[in-house]
C-alpha cells in the first residue's frame, strides 16, 4: 500500500490560492502528445485527432465517501483517480486526462494536500494519465475532491449500456465483495482505537481486503485484454454500487431480464473467510458491496471461446428475454431469488456517469 510521509506542517494560508495551484503545476508537467496545455491556463487543451472523446466526473466528500480514522492522504489522492478512470474504462476507452477540483478548509496544510497529490501522481503515472487542470477553493467544512476524467476511443469501439441481446453472456473481471468488507474491518478497528487508543489492530490477515477499499485498481488491463482478444462487449459498465445495482442498470437499460449464478460470482478466499467472521453471507457482499471497479459486461454467444479459461474473467449468467427480471439462482436448489439494489454506503446515491 501507499505510504503517507508528512515532516514539516505549513499553513495554506502562508502560500495563497495562486501558490497552491503553482505547487500543484510543478509536480504535474504534461508527458502525452494530445496535452497541448495542461495547468495553468484558463482552460485545457487536448487532442484526440480521429478518435471520440468520453468525459466522466466523480467526487468524494469527506464523511460520506471517506473517513479520517481509516483513509490516508495519499490513498485518497490514488482513489480519487482510479475511480473517476474507471467510467472512462467501462466505455471501452482509454483514459487520458484529469481535472481535479478541491474543495479543502484552512484545517488541512500544505504538506497534507502534496500526500494527496503524490497518491494522485502515483496513480496517473501507472496509469499514463496528465493532470491538466481544475480548480481549488476554499470549504467550511471537510474536503471534497471532484474528478473529471476525460478519455478518447475510436467511435467503432465505444461500448455503451445500451447493446445487449437475448442470450448473451455476463461477463465480470477479477472478483467481488472485498472492498465492502474491507471497509468492514476498517471500521470495526476505528471503534475499537476509540474506545481504547492504545489498541494495536493486526490488519495483516485482511490486507487483501483492506487494499481493495483503501487502493483499488482500475481495470485498463482489461481493456487492453479484450483488445488484444478482438472482442468488443455488447455492453458494460463498472461495479461501483455493487453487482445487483449493475445488472440491474443493465436490465433496465436494455428492457431485458438477467439470470446470474451464485456458484458463479468469483469470490476470493479473504472475503468467503472475514465473510464468515462477520456473519454475513459473502455473497451478498458481492451483490450489494460494492466499490470493487471491477468491469461488468455482455458478449456475444459465439465470442464464448475467446474468454474461455481466462483466469481474469468469468461467465457469471447470461441475459434472458426481452421484458424479463432479474433473477439469482442459488447454489444447489437452483432456487430464483429476485435481484433487487441494495447498495452500501455511497453506492446509496445514484450515479449520474
């Protein structure tokens, strides 16, 4: 994980407004050819030349996406990123800038907005993304980050929503619950440091856990996997809000039902073990969590054999008919349990991207 490093403490008020965004400016100069200006100007400029430009904003805000007892600077900063990107991703594009506007009270120092800018800088250069601008102002309360995330794709790849057919294939990457349990552990320790400040939490049987919350990552692997594979998705969409919230947009998106299989939702040992510790079903981790950023979509039967015995993707059901719900089938019974949202903490809000 990220490592938080801050010495000496300098007031915001001491450098300014100006001076914060030239701190800004210096530790992001612009690296890709299509940032023609980035920082510094009275608006960005970018080229995409023949592709189509896709444009997502995220935000957080201190007490409702993220906490204190639990959030280090510089991971907030690396999540800020990867969340705003991964929009970009389930679109089937390639993210290539960020705009981020911070919203910080005099409470915060200089040194504590630099760790939240090395986690974002940290993030934009795994990812190869230029930070080209934003905006900063003051807030009365606690902070806000609102990421603009803006990538480019040719108009023939753009996956959208919208695109599924009868038959197809549900397709997710990686593996879910995680993050809504990480979160779990990492506030079942912040009451327990409250009551007692000397307790001294073993986080190294959860570190999975814990990392998938505190610094996901954004699927762009992905992406560049279905490339390689020549497979474009009839649809996708990434899981913020939890796998029943997604197939549901899907369903509502597309006027079609879904049947997903309980026996077939990838679930990591760490999450069915803590599962089990907080007496919670693992899979209902997996349907309602979320935070994963996993990337949800739709393929064609035919394309069946191009993901076959990929150890990053997993056929978890296929949709129905047209007009149709949404359907669980439980492990064994086979019984159909109907899918409904249930999302955990900011997966309670609707996104809009």
């Amino acid at each position: 994980m990220l490592e938080d490093k801050s010495v000496s403490k300098t007031s915001l008020a001491e450098i300014g407004e100006f001076g914060l965004i030239e701190q800004i400016k210096e530790g992001f100069p612009i690296r890709l050819e299509t940032s023609i200006k980035g920082i510094g100007d009275d608006a960005a400029v970018i080229d995409y030349g023949t592709e189509k430009t896709v444009i997502s904003t995220d935000m957080l805000v201190e007490g409702v996406s993220f906490s204190w007892s639990y959030m280090p600077l510089r991971h907030l900063g690396y999540k800020a990123v990867v969340t705003a990107i991964s929009d970009i991703l389930a679109m089937n594009a390639i993210p290539k800038h960020i705009l981020v506007s911070i919203a910080v009270s005099n409470r915060f120092t200089l040194e504590a907005i630099d760790e939240i800018y090395n986690g974002m800088k940290y993030a934009c250069d795994k990812y190869e993304i230029d930070i080209v601008g934003g905006d900063t102002t003051t807030s009365l309360s606690g902070l806000i980050l609102n990421m603009t995330a803006v990538g480019a794709a040719k108009e023939e790849k753009i996956v959208y929503r919208k695109g599924v057919e009868e038959n197809d294939l549900l397709v997710v990457s990686g593996d879910l619950g995680a993050a809504f349990l990480g979160i779990q552990v990492l506030e079942r320790e912040a009451q327990v440091t409250k009551v007692n400040p000397n307790n001294q939490p073993d986080f190294e049987p959860y570190s999975y856990l814990i990392e998938r919350q505190l610094k996901p990552e954004a699927r762009l692997d992905i992406i560049r996997l279905l490339a390689e594979m020549d497979l474009k998705p009839t649809s996708m969409i990434d899981i913020s809000d939890g796998l029943s919230s997604e197939v549901i947009h899907l369903s509502k998106e597309n006027n079609i039902g879904f049947n997903i299989y309980e026996e077939k939702i990838p679930l990591d040992p760490a999450v069915i073990r803590t599962a089990e510790e907080f007496k919670i079903n693992p899979i209902t981790c997996a349907l309602s969590g979320g935070e994963d950023y996993e990337l949800l979509f739709t393929i064609k039967q035919a394309d069946f054999d191009k993901i076959k015995g990929n150890p990053y993707l997993t056929v978890i059901g296929h949709a129905t008919t047209t007009g149709a719900d949404n359907f669980l089938i439980t492990r064994g019974s086979e019984q159909m349990i109907p899918l409904t949202a249930q999302g955990w903490g900011t997966a309670e809000e609707e996104k809009e991207n």
